[in-house]
C-alpha cells in the first residue's frame, strides 16, 4: 500500500487547526439524522454552501448574500430520505467561481497532505472533509472542473454526473445550462452509491433531464484516448505520473490512442473568454448590481466581465460552441481509425502553492482547468480517480471522461483503476475497502465467474498476462496473500517464474499478488496451460478471503531460491535489475 506522509513531515506539517477549521462554514452541533432505514443508513455526508440545506445559512462564501432556506435542495432531501446524516456547509470558492479553494472570506482551505498547497476548488471544503475523513461523503458542484480538481488535488475520488441527472433545484447557481451536483468520496464504490440515491428527473429544475444510463462495461479491450498535445505547464513530477498512469490503464485492458485535442481546448477557452461567461453574471445578477463591493476579487472582476456582453454576442459564442461540439464528437468517432471509447486526462497539469495561486490568481487558476473546463459544455461525464502519490508527497489523480450517459460505466472502469493503485483512502491511511457492484451496470453472475490471483509471470505487464486478458480476464485489485507462504525462484523457467507454497503458521509472509476474475467458461483452457510443477489451488488473501491461485508442488523447490523477503515477484525481478555495484553501495 502507498501511505500519506505523515502529518508531522518537516516537508508536508500538518495543518493548524485554524487552517482545517477554515473547510467549513457551518456544522451542526447533531448531524441532522436522515431516515431510519435506507442504503446509506450510518453514513455522514456535508454540502458544499451553496447548496441549500433547511435551517443552515446558504452562503455562497459571501456573508452579504447569505439566506437560511425553510426546504432542502432536492439532492440532500433524497440523501436524508435514503439514511443519510449531514454533518454541515463546507467552504468554497466565492460564488463557485473558482478551481483554486483560495477565494473565500472563510480563508484558504488547505490541501490535505500539505497545507502550503493549494485544495483546489470551487468545492475546496467539501474535498477536504472527505480526505480527512471526517464525513463519508460530500456534495460539491461543478461548473468547470469544481468536482474534480479538488478530488485529484486531495487523493479522493471525484464522480461529475452527466448534465441533469441530479437536480440542481436548491443550488445557488455559477452558469445554470451547465452546473452538476457533484459527489466526493474516499472510494468509486461509495460514490457510485450516492450517485444512485440522488439521481432522478425532477420536473421543477429546469435542466433536469431523464437519462438512460449505459449498462454494460466498457469493452475487455478498450480504446483510451489521450490529447495529442499534453501540457503540465513544466511540472515534470505531474508528466511522470501521468506516464505511469497510462501504463496502468493499458495493463487493465486498454489500447491507447492519440486524439486531436484543439477543439476541446478550444471550447473550454469560451467558458471565460467569450459571451459565455454572462450566465455567471446571469446567475446572481440582482444581489451583484446592489452589491458588487461585497464580492471578493478575483470573482468580482470574473462576474462583471458578463455585463459588457450582448445577446447576439452570446448567440455567437453559442454557435461557436456547437461548431466545436461537432468537431469534438468526430475525434470520439476517429480517433486512432477506430474511434475511442473513454478519455483519459490528468485531473490538475500540475499542483501550485497558495501563496503562488494568490499572487497569480487568474492565470495559475486557468492552468488547474487545462483538462476540465470542456467536460460540462461538451456534455459529457466524468470521474476523477486517484492514480498516485508524487515523489514530493503530494496526490495525483486521473480523470475519465466518457459521453453522457456513461456515468456507470466510467464508475465500473475507475473503481478497477482505484484498486489498482494500492493508494489508501483520501489522506486517513486506511486501506481502501473491497470492490463493490456498481449500481446499474449488468454483469455477468458471480456463479459465472471465477477469481483467480497471481503471484509471477501473469502479473500485469509480465510476459503471460496475455493469457489472462485474451480470455475476458478484468484486474480486480491488487493485495497480498495471508501471512502463511513463501515464494521462490524457480530455475530453469521460460519465461522466468516463481513458486508459492503454503507454510505452517509463522513460517511464511505475506507475498503480493493481483486477483483477476475470469469468465469460467474460459477458466478451463487457462488451467490447462499451467505446466507442471505449478499448480492451480486455493489461496487464502490477507483478510482470511479465499480465491484460485497458483501453488508449487513442493519436490520442485528443493534448491530453488528462497525469495520471501522481497515481497513478491515483481520486488525481486526489480531487485535483481540492480547492477550489484549498485547493490553495494546501498547497503
């Protein structure tokens, strides 16, 4: 498992307890009970302040707009009804104008692994008291990027739902036509399950649409597409990770294909640099013209810029956004010469301080947006992922994009990516939970399928994988056997490969494996290809779960290497690359 750094690091402290108050803006002093019985039942969640919750202030982050609503916005009222319990209001850019979590009067909310870094916004308290772990889940929004940004920034996950299907009623809006109600959570399972709890046509929102959602998982062999041009606006930390990410998601099945990335650059660049941005002042225009001098800048100067624009020039950018919208929509077709079934993008290009962020703050808070601002205006979904910790500890997070309606199919491919990661959870060091079924998407049965873990040259990325893959075979995670075998090098194997074997209690280790689950109609033609001396048996993972897996006859390991202290396989072949200079000098 990958850890947090540890919250007394000279290089990450921890936050004071003025900067990790600063993610909220109220609490309830008793989380306000949701129903007795329900599928989140047990579960605390917080919303974003501006979303209206019935007897706690909205906000907006501007104490001159604040109101105390008498209902729930319609998404807490069906989280409430499912079981829920919500803790309080969390801090945000002012007016959700913002991808930074620095433009508030409440303060600066701080990152979660290193409080001189930025949280990302607009959603910044809501990101916060997630990784922390002091609620389950939270609700955000997303305008252009505000769902997400926070959560690659935070090593949470951030679900943007396709444009309607939860009801923005009872949210202050940033730019109506393409606000979403967003979900933070610490794994895709539980995102994916408030998601289900909250969506749903709601004929008193205006943009609220009944969606039919894709049921399927994304093909075994998907095509991914990555933007021709990529920019980390000379982070070189964020370039590799994206690197290794992209290498993790071809070892989950995926083909990698290059798309022309103009015209959704293109398009996020109307969303403030165009008559586009007037919804922002279309929003909010009646408290802005009596009470511009209470709004913050950089949000005042963002939210003014809408009054120097005429209809025909929105009709124009409106035109233009269509134009590009085609033109987008001929990359998901081609892209490649077969066209690409997901997207894959950085969440953030690069991570800055915020006394960086606050010095620049218009064009530092552009760069955080290089990969979310077309999302919404394009119409599509998308979910945030973690993908990995920075060698300088901070979190770096992939994002998935799919068209709308591909909500659950997005949730079933990142929640395999999550696991694949051997992140913990958020900034708690908890290990992730066990993969859950994703609402909505139909799968084959469990009496159908059959689990199976290796430990050597199956291992993603390792000489016989393909064996795995070329029969429907999906990575489910990545774990370690129960504390009871050791592992060796077997001589003489072509390809080189390891022996696992079972050993009296307090005699063995843990060794690292990966559990992949395979259609068992094709688990036969597997089995057979196993040569002798290994072997097909029962594996007990730690956590007492039992599972298919290779095992060694025991004749075959008299003289064979004794590799247990690596770990795994994959440990010791790393090892063993190590010239044996290098060696030295290391120990």
């Amino acid at each position: 498992m990958v850890h947090p750094p540890t919250p007394d690091s000279d290089s990450n402290p921890a936050p004071t307890p003025l900067e990790a108050a600063r993610a909220w803006i109220s609490r309830c002093e008793t989380p306000l009970p949701g129903a007795a019985a329900g599928p989140l039942r047990g579960i605390r969640f917080a919303v974003k302040d501006n979303i209206d919750a019935a007897g706690l202030p909205t906000t907006a982050a501007c104490a001159a707009f604040a109101r105390t609503p008498s209902a729930h916005a319609t998404v807490v009222r069906k989280l409430l009804d499912a079981g829920a319990s919500l803790a309080g209001k969390t801090n945000l850019d002012q007016f959700a104008c913002g991808l930074n979590g620095t433009r508030s009067p409440w303060g600066a909310v701080p990152n979660a692994f290193d409080p001189a870094y930025v949280s990302g916004g607009s959603s910044s308290g809501s990101a916060y008291v997630v990784a922390t772990g002091q609620v389950d889940f939270a609700l955000g929004t997303d305008t252009a990027g505000s769902g997400r940004v926070p959560a690659g920034l935070n090593n949470i996950v951030g679900l943007k739902p396709s444009k309607g299907l939860i009801s923005a009623r009872g949210v202050v809006p940033a730019a109506q036509s393409v606000d979403c109600v967003s979900i933070f959570a610490r794994s895709v399972g539980l995102a994916a399950q408030v998601l289900d709890a909250a969506r749903g046509h709601d004929a008193e929102d205006p943009y609220s649409r009944a969606l039919t959602l894709a049921d399927r998982p994304f093909p075994n062999t998907f095509r991914f597409g990555v933007p021709d041009v990529l920019t980390f606006f000379g982070d070189t930390l964020a370039e590799a990770e994206f690197d290794r990410a992209r290498a993790r998601l071809r070892e989950l099945g995926g083909v990698e294909v290059r798309f022309a990335y103009q015209p959704f650059a293109e398009a996020a660049a109307l969303l403030y640099e165009s008559a586009l941005v007037a919804e922002r002042y279309a929003a909010i225009r009646d408290f802005f013209d009596t009470h511009e001098a209470d709004v913050m800048e950089p949000v005042r100067g963002i939210i003014a810029q809408g009054r120097s624009y005429d209809a025909a020039d929105l009709c124009i950018a409106q035109t233009r956004l269509r134009a590009l919208g085609q033109q987008a929509a001929a990359q998901w077709r081609e892209a490649g010469g077969q066209g690409m079934d997901v997207m894959l993008v950085p969440t953030a290009p690069t991570h800055y301080t915020i006394a960086q962020m606050q010095a620049d703050p218009v064009v530092l808070n552009r760069n955080l947006g290089a990969y979310t601002n077309f999302v919404n205006l394009l119409d599509y979904a998308a979910l945030s992922v973690p993908s990995s910790i920075r060698p300088d500890g901070l979190p770096f997070g992939i994002t998935l994009i799919g068209p709308c309606g591909s909500d659950w199919q997005l949730a079933e491919l990142g929640q395999r990516y999550h696991h694949a990661t051997g992140l913990t959870q958020g900034a708690t060091g908890e290990p992730l939970p066990a993969p859950t079924p994703i609402p909505g998407i139909q799968t084959q049965t469990a009496a159908s399928m059959v689990r199976v873990a290796v430990v050597g040259a199956h291992l993603s990325g390792m000489p016989l994988n393909v064996q795995l893959t070329e029969r429907g075979a999906r990575l489910l995670s990545q774990t370690t056997t129960a504390p009871c075998y050791r592992l060796y090098a077997l001589p003489g194997t072509v390809p080189p490969k390891p022996g696992l074997q079972r050993v009296a209690d307090g005699q063995g280790a843990r060794i690292a494996v990966e559990v992949w689950e395979m259609p068992i109609e094709h688990y036969g033609s597997f089995v057979a290809l196993v040569p002798a001396p290994l072997g097909i048996g029962t594996l007990t993972l730690d956590g007492g779960a039992s599972v298919q897996g290779f095992l060694c006859e025991g004749l075959a390991l008299e003289g064979a290497l004794d590799i247990t202290a690596h770990g795994g396989w994959r440990a010791y072949l790393a090892a063993q690359a190590v010239p044996t200079a290098s060696r030295d000098t290391q120990a």
